[in-house]
C-alpha cells in the first residue's frame, strides 16, 4: 500500500525515521502535485525540529535528483570540477576562480542561480557585463567546456524540480534553517549537474547562514558525506564571513573587482580565498603538479575570463555601467575601524539595489557599497569609510540605517582590531 | 511594526512563547486568509512539537473566539450547562443527557457536529429520526431552551472559524495530536456558544483520541484551565474507552438505545456515565438539590425528549430506519469473551456506513454494529457475539476484518476478563 502523506508526517513527527519509500513517495508526489504544500511545510518543520540521519539525507537527496534530469556532459577533453558557496556578502570568488581553474586545465560547469536577500547572486554580477546572457543550451554548455574551459551559468528549470519547489515553500514557512534540508538542496542540484569533483565554500559569520563553526561544520560534513555517499568527490572549506569578501559588494563592482584578481591585483583576502579554493579543485581533478599561484601571476587566467564572457555574448572590454549617485560614508571620530559587519553592508547594499527582496525584483547593476577602509586600519574624523553606490537616492537612509551598528571606530586603545582569519577549516571525505 | 508569517513560526520553532500580539495577529491573518495554509500547518507543527503554556494557550483560544461571533443567548429562566465529550465509540450520552439534565431544571444548549472517522457525530444519530432537522437560528435555539430545555443542533458557522479552518488543516498535516492545539479548539467553540457551565468527558482508551490516562489528564487539565481563566465554570470527567459505550454502535441503533435508558432501561454503562455527567452539569448550574437517578427512574426526562425531538421536526414516536442486511459474527470457539476493543468496533461500523471518512461521504442511518455479550461472559462456539448492520452488504468482509484483532475469545481459564472500570478520575479548577 502506498503511504499517505499523514503517515510520513507522523512518522518524522514521532522522532522515527523516514523509510527509503516514504521519502521517494512524498518527495515525487509533492513535484507532481499529489502533496500539498501544507503538508510539505509541516513535515518539512518536523524534519527541521526531529533531524534526519544520514541514511534519510541521503535517500532524499536522490529522490530530489530523481524528481529531474541529470545532466549528461559529453567528454570535453578535460577533467570536470565545480565549486559551490554557501553565499555571502562580497563572494564573487567563482568570477575569477572558473578561468583561473580553466587556465590549470580542468572545466568548471558552474550552473548559478540569482540572489534573494542580502547576499548577490552570480548571474546577476555577470549580467551587469554588456551583451552576457545567462541562458545556454545543453550544447552549448558543452562546446563552451571543450573550448573555453569555464561556463557561468543559469540552472535549468529540468534539474532537481523537487527542490526548486520545497525551497519557495521553505522560504515562507520558516524551515530554511535545516542542516539536512540546506545540505540535500545543495548537493541535489549539484549531483545533478554531472560535475565529476566538487568543493563547497561553507561561510561562517553574520553575514553567512551559518553563524556558527560548529554549525557550519556540521553543514560542511552532511554534504561531504551525501557527495561522497553518491560517488561525487567532495571536499568543503570552512571561511570567515563576518566582514565582506574584498572591498566591493554589488553586481558590477564586484565584476570589477574580479578583473583586477584576474589582471594580478585585487584585495588580498579574495585573492587567498581564490586561490585556496583553486587548489582544492584542481586536486579533486588530479592536477597536482600546476601552481595557482603561478597561473594568476603568469596573467594566463584573465584571457579565460575574456573568452568565457565573449562566449555568452558580453563584451570584456565595454566599460561596466556606474551608479548615478555615490556618496560617501565618514567616520564621526579619529579612531580604528574595529568592526565592518558582513551582514550590515550586505543589507545596506541590498537596500541600495543591489538584491532583490522578492524573486519578482530587478536588481541595479551598478548599486552597491565600495569600502575604503579595511578592518584594524586608524582612521581620522571625517575620513570617507565607504561609499555607497546607487541610481536610487531615496534608498540612502536605508542603507545608512543598516549601517549604523555595524560600523564601530573604536579608541585605538581599547585594544587590537584585526580582520579575522579567512581559512579557518576543512572537511575531506 | 506588524509580525510577519516567519517570524511567528521561527519564535514558536526556535521554543519561544509566542507573544499576544503574534497570536492575535497569526489567527486574524489566518482567518482572513493572509496567512497561507502552508504558514500555519508549519506554525502547527512546532507548536505540536515544542509546546505553549497556559497563558499562551488561553490568548490562542481567545483569539480563536474573536475570529467569529460570540453567541448571547438571552435569560431562558434556567441557568445554561453543556457537556462536551472527546469523542469515543458508541458515545450517545449527550442523547439521554441533554433531555436529563433539563428535566432536573437546567437547559442545555448542545451544539454539535457530524462525525469524522471511526467515532459518530451527535447530528448523524439525531438525523436518522424521521424530519429531525439539525440546523436552528439563534431565535429558535432561545425559544427552545425556554421552552423544553434542551436544544441538540447544528453549531453555526459564525462561531470560531479559526477553528473550523484549522481542523481542516490540522487533520491533513499530521498537527491534531497537540494537546493545545486539541484543547483551544474544543474551548473556543464552547465559550463562543455561551455556555454558563461547561462539564468535559475525556475519554481515555484505544476508541478514543487519548490512549493513555496521563494525556487524557493533562488535555482535561489544560481544558478546565482555559475555561477558568476565561469565567467558564468547567469540570473534566475521564472515562474508559477501551471498549464501547453500550451495546449500539450506529446512528439509529444508538438513538434506540438512549431511548431505552430515557424509559428507565438500557445497558449499565450508559446509564452509569449519564448520570454521573448529569451530577457534574448539575452541580456546575447549582442545582445540587436534585437526583437525576431519581428523575431517571421517575420516567420525567422522556416527555422531555419527545419534546425535544418533536420541537426540530422529529416524530420521536415514528419506527427507526432498519438495515437491509443484518448478519452475526459467531464464536469460532467456547470460552470467555475477553476483549472486544472499541477501536476495532468504531472501525467496523464506520466501513458499514455508520461514519464518513470525509467530510463530504453521506452516513447510512441504519448502519452500525450491536453488541451481543459484555467482557467477560461465558460463550460457546457458534454463538452469536455481536451483529453487523448495513445497507451495503459489499462492506461486511471489511467490518469483519476490522474486527478480527479486536474480539478475542479466551479459554477460560487464562484468567478473569472483565470490563474496566467506567469512572477513571475527575479533574477541577
């Protein structure tokens, strides 16, 4: 007899677990239509408060996999290798690192979604570039891989629809928060792409959704296991995300700010980050013997980037649209900047234009927060700390609100201020 | 600022108490449809999971009552007292109770519903009187009350559609079995209909919701709590329902038994909860000077069911519907009959066409099953131990094997088998 949906509530309800058919039961009847998003939303609170084990996590993620296609890539001649983050404020690091993981010789699929909240979203970086599109053919997807060796692009609607849906539903009935409901989203859509390595980047701070090591340990370990538990060599990073990535948070100013990576320069933390991240995926492609470090400094990445956006029709050379009002952001007193939150400048950002609030919503090319000023640097009265960049004035207060607490010059004296390490844990099969 | 949707879950999920404000506002919302059914089966699932406590079970129960009308029935020259059961097998108390407890002077103004599953509805047994009608204005209910004392009629779809809409989605998202959520539900709709006193019978036992007697306390302690804290005098009685109420399990077949304990006969049981509920709503109106043994016995109480019937159309002297297909279940062996368990019993007369299994399902007014011995008497092979009727003889080999399990014949010698006792404890303010 087949299960009702009832049962399979009650049973994670009751603290048991779920049985391999009732997760593929409620899982296919919920993408066809046949469980309603009432009793999703409830069984996906019990799932959030009651937990699932492994086995569950497992189970549930192939069913989500199951509920589409898997993508199918043709041989391109080159070891494939993804990378996925948790998202933060500031992380642009796939921008430059898929051509500099290009330019070590392997192929980078990385299907991308856009932003919602406080964090951007790749595609709408990219798509602040004249003429780049996001949406790609299969085909396409594969000769740009053979040819270029890197593919930014939009998820197809095909892939793991069961996610898609139960993502919308969690969204509104406060059931993010689930370490197995986030870790089987993640690695659904991955799986399904066909990648043949992946490295997670698990952020950790107030700006990321784990704000917590332990946590985000925890969310790095289920994936590795469900990467590992579907034949996918996974391995995940744990990193800071309690100041902003870099100096620039916005769509365009963070292309920008990838260039500069990719031409030699750029701010030191995103260049460590990328180049950490780099070696992890060249490793889980066997590419051991080429130096990152040394592709970045030999210029070889930035030719990658210009072919992989010519490839979607943008122009690497048009110059990137600019904010119709940048104003500053002073310090009120001599001191040292002891804090610049990731979460308030996300927000602030956000608020400026550069997210959307709602899926529904367009998002500024241009709008974003520029910072001047890294953490631990002394600053005078006056002195501008930030700009903020949008073609919306009347944003302006709003994003000086949300900075507000988040933004601390302190006496120098009251003791030392120093951005947090960036790398601070790994998690390998 | 108002709450939003995920806020409230998130406060109750992450084990807070939800605020007045949040209550108030998610049930309005609700109500007016703002918050989707999706919103609140999760809010339902961690108020199931993590709990609220007394104060904020009665602001959930208040809010609950001021989604609808509040009935104000005027002074009917007799001080008003309703009973409320739980809901068990072969439960027609309120059938003799009602005319009972008018007859020693009080009036009872029952409002009630249609069954759902395994237990009936008070308004299916009346219905199956031939032209009883079930649905009263307020007017009428009034005049009644004034006039005969006891009113059995359809509750009014103004009263608590918080509720109503809840339960509908509580029962398809696995969220009925929370204590508070039980006790609101039951509380709102009784303070809303008026009452001036309000007596509980919890039942306890596999036919009934509570298995176990201490959740059947803690549901009537949560009850009489939110009837005292909102100046309803409430008292809780909890009875066994490990076997059925009387010998008639069946909307018709249970009316003619309630019949027979009005003209002073009927199965022990029956008349034994009767009464005792009649002691605890007489008390409860200050009427403490009367016996309804004595009223029982004296033959006062059925002038005042004919009345009662008669007053909404019934012709309390026409012949009851008989089933088409009456058939016995026989002893396969000799001994003691030592288990003839109500949920079974439910089960079989619900496949029979005595309940509904949803709310659209018509009932069968002749359907159902009458017990032919009690627990413990001595039985031969052969001997008929109960009769199942119905109008759809397709429905027996399902009754039968509802009951396979439940009725058990026992060598004699395995020890004494005997019915439970009736009574189990009372709760107070």
């Amino acid at each position: 007899m087949a299960p009702s949906a009832v049962e399979v509530i009650n049973a994670k309800r009751d603290g048991g677990r779920l049985t391999d058919e009732q997760i593929d039961w409620v899982l296919a009847g919920y993408t066809a239509g046949d469980v309603a998003d009432e009793q999703m939303a409830a069984l996906a609170m019990a799932i959030l408060l009651n937990g699932m084990d492994a086995a569950e996590v497992a189970r549930w993620t192939q069913a989500m996999i199951d509920s589409g296609e898997v993508l199918s890539l043709p041989d391109v001649g080159r070891p494939l290798v993804d990378k996925h983050s948790t998202g933060g404020v500031g992380d642009k690091i796939t921008l430059p690192l898929a051509p500099l993981v290009a330019a070590c010789g392997a192929a980078v699929p990385q299907l991308s979604g856009r932003g919602l909240g406080h964090t951007g979203g790749t595609l709408d970086k990219l798509e602040s570039i004249p003429g780049w599109r996001a949406a790609l053919s299969l085909d396409e997807i594969a000769a740009q891989l053979a040819d270029v060796g890197a593919v930014i692009c939009a998820t197809t609607p095909t892939l793991a629809p069961a996610d898609r849906k139960l993502y919308a539903l969690r969204d509104v009935t406060g059931t993010v928060e689930s370490i197995p409901l986030i870790a089987s989203s993640i690695m659904s859509k991955k799986i399904a792409e066909g990648t043949g390595g992946l490295v997670l980047d698990v952020k950790v701070g107030s700006g990321a959704f784990m704000k917590t090591l332990p946590h985000a340990r925890e969310l790095a370990a289920t994936m590795v296991e469900i990467g590992t538990a579907h034949g996918l060599a996974t391995t995940a990073l744990l990193t800071d995300m309690s100041v902003p990535l870099g100096r620039a948070v916005g769509n365009a100013l963070e292309v920008a700010e990838s260039v500069e990576v990719l031409r030699g320069g750029g701010p030191a933390d995103v260049v460590e980050l990328t180049v950490a991240l780099a070696r992890e995926m060249l490793a889980l492609a066997g590419l051991t013997d080429v130096d990152p470090v040394e592709v970045l400094a030999s210029g070889a990445a930035y030719p990658v980037w210009e072919r992989m956006i010519a490839a979607q029709g943008g122009d690497p050379a048009a110059p990137l649209p600019m904010a119709r009002h940048v104003v500053p952001v002073v310090a009120q007193t001599d001191g040292v900047l002891a804090q610049c939150d990731a979460m308030a400048v996300g927000i602030a950002a956000w608020r400026l234009g550069a997210g959307r609030a709602r899926k529904e919503d367009t998002v500024q090319a241009a709008a974003g927060v520029r910072l001047l000023v890294d953490v631990g640097e002394q600053v005078s009265a006056g002195q501008p700390l930030l700009e903020l960049h949008t073609d919306t004035p009347q944003a302006l207060p709003g994003a000086r609100a949300a900075l507000a607490a988040g933004l601390v010059v302190a006496d120098p004296g009251s003791g030392p201020a120093v951005r947090p390490p960036l790398l601070l844990d790994a998690v390998r099969p």
